[in-house]
C-alpha cells in the first residue's frame, strides 16, 4: 500500500515536469497523510483545447453514489489488479484518472522487537516522480462537493518487496499523456503502466521513526538514521542500499 509520502518540490519544478500553464504556491510537506489536501494533475476538458491544471484533493476517495464520506477511510488506495472493475473505482479509472506528484513515499517494515521501522524510498537525489491516481467528486446532503483521490497500487518491484509487497503505480515522464488521455485502458501499453517500475530506478533510506506519526511534518522526516541508531534496529538483508 502506500500510507504516507512527501513533496516538497516548488511550484516551478511542477510546471516544468508536469507541463502547466500555472501552478499554485505548494507548500512542502515532509509527511503527507490521508485525509490532507494534496497536489493532483488532470486533463481538463472545459476549455477549447485541453490542457493539464494542478488541483487540490483529499486523499481517501469518497465515490459519488456514497452515502457515507466515512468510506474515505477505507480508499486511500486502489489495487491496479481490480481497480477497473471494483464498483468503487471503475467509473474514475475510466473517466477521472490523475497524476500525483512526489519526492518520495514511506513504507514500513516490522523489526524482531514488533518496532515498525520507516523507510524512504525515493528517486535519486529527491527527483520529482508522479504516481497514478483516480479522483472523484461527492455532492453531500447540503450540497457540499467534496473531490477526493486515491492512489493506485501495484505488487513490488525486486527491491522494495523486502518491505513490503505493494507499492505506489509510478508512471514514467514520457507516458504522463498516456495515462491521462488514453481511452482504450484495455491495450497492451497502458496495461504496462500499471506494473511496478524497476528497482533500478529507485533508493532506499532508513529514517527516523518521527514520522510514524502522522501529525510531525518536518525536514527531518527524510534524514538517514545514524549508525547508533540504525544498530538497534533489525537490518533488511538482500539488494537493498541506503543513502548516507
């Protein structure tokens, strides 16, 4: 799954990968959580030609023909394997899918002592990456529209299946058109964006455990954990690397 993740790439950055017209101010977030208001990219259609907009969403996807917005809890993601056929998800896979943009995400494993132990697994360098979403929108009784977005999830790749066997959908720059304009979600290319990236492509850091809580959000969220500390803690074995 992925629970928790950062961005904190300035508003610039964003409209250079993303290629926008404008992009808001984005204030940088070393621990994003569900149930916040995130950064999402769309295909917008109201204008004469279409063309991508940065929106804000929050993230735990509430369907349109729910009764209850307590289901956002429940559908902070999308599993890739059913996400085209589950009630829940089918209509935004087909009609309201997003980019999601990124530093990196967090994935926890369990230690001998039963500790959850973080780790952050990013592009070289903090490199902007973009993760496959889907959003909706939920009118409430009083007329309130709520829109809302989950992240798509895939096995893991060779590297980060040590941690844990999901991981976010990471769609490759060159195929960002792809995933937002294509209508035949059946064909073979798209069908590849939904399988996991490379291990190549990504590292691995083992951080500090302040950022088990969701409410801490500061820069030292994402710094390595010394080798003091890292001793007292179970080592992942295998192809895993870590920043120093």
């Amino acid at each position: 799954m992925c629970g928790r993740f950062l961005l904190v790439s300035s508003s610039k950055e964003l409209a250079e990968q993303f290629q926008l017209d404008e992009t808001p101010e984005i204030t940088p977030c070393y621990n994003v959580a569900p149930s916040q208001e995130i950064a999402a990219i769309r295909l917008r259609h109201d204008t004469r030609t279409d063309r991508r907009e940065l929106i804000f969403l929050r993230w735990g996807l509430i369907p349109s023909w729910s009764k209850d917005p307590a289901i956002s809890e429940r559908l902070i993601n999308a599993r890739s394997e059913t996400v085209e056929s589950k009630p829940a998800f089918r209509s935004s896979f087909k009609k309201r899918r997003i980019l999601i943009p990124a530093n990196g995400f967090y994935e926890w494993k369990r230690t001998q002592s039963g500790a959850r132990q973080p780790y952050l697994i990013s592009f070289e360098k903090f490199g902007l990456l973009a993760f496959a979403g889907i959003y909706d929108e939920w009118k409430s009784p009083s007329g309130d529209v709520t829109r809302s977005c989950a992240i798509i999830t895939t096995q893991s790749n060779d590297l980060i299946k040590s941690i844990h066997d999901r991981m976010p959908v990471v769609v490759p720059t060159k195929d960002y058109e792809l995933w937002l304009e294509s209508t035949d979600t059946a064909s073979e290319d798209f069908k590849k964006l939904l399988k996991p990236l490379s291990g190549d492509s990504f590292r691995i850091t083992e951080v500090g455990m302040k950022v088990n809580r969701p409410d801490y959000d500061n820069p030292d969220c994402i710094e390595p954990l010394k080798t003091s500390d890292s001793n007292a803690n179970q080592s992942i074995q295998g192809s895993l690397y870590f920043t120093t």
